[in-house]
C-alpha cells in the first residue's frame, strides 16, 4: 500500500466553537466538525477576550456608535 505523505493545514479556531467556556455567559457551545476534523489538521485556538484578561463570566460587550 502506498502511504501518501502531506503537511497538515493549520486551522486557527475560536476556543468557544471548540467546546471551552470561554463565552461571556459561561455557556459551552460544541461543533463536532472540528472534533471530526482534528485528526487531520493542527488546530490552533484563541480566545481574544480571555487572553486580553476579561473574567469568564462576564457582562457581553456592547457596541454603541
């Protein structure tokens, strides 16, 4: 059997669409396609909120013009 070798595409992910309670209310979202897609791509996760330091959970931002 011939084994093709390939490079894994990155994916860069949203940490609440992978399963994490990273959400303003705490609330857990799932998508299964990326629990599907795991074994074939190196998936990279952030959460913006979180990294710049705001609490989990907390008010939703609101945006006013």
């Amino acid at each position: 059997m011939i084994q093709i070798k390939y490079n894994r595409p990155k994916i860069i992910l949203s940490r609440c669409l992978r399963g994490d309670k990273v959400r303003y209310n705490a609330e857990l979202l799932e998508n299964s396609l990326f629990i599907e897609l795991q074994p074939y791509v190196d998936l990279l996760t952030v959460c913006p909120e979180v990294q710049m330091g705001m609490p989990v959970p907390r008010p939703p931002i609101q945006i006013h013009q």
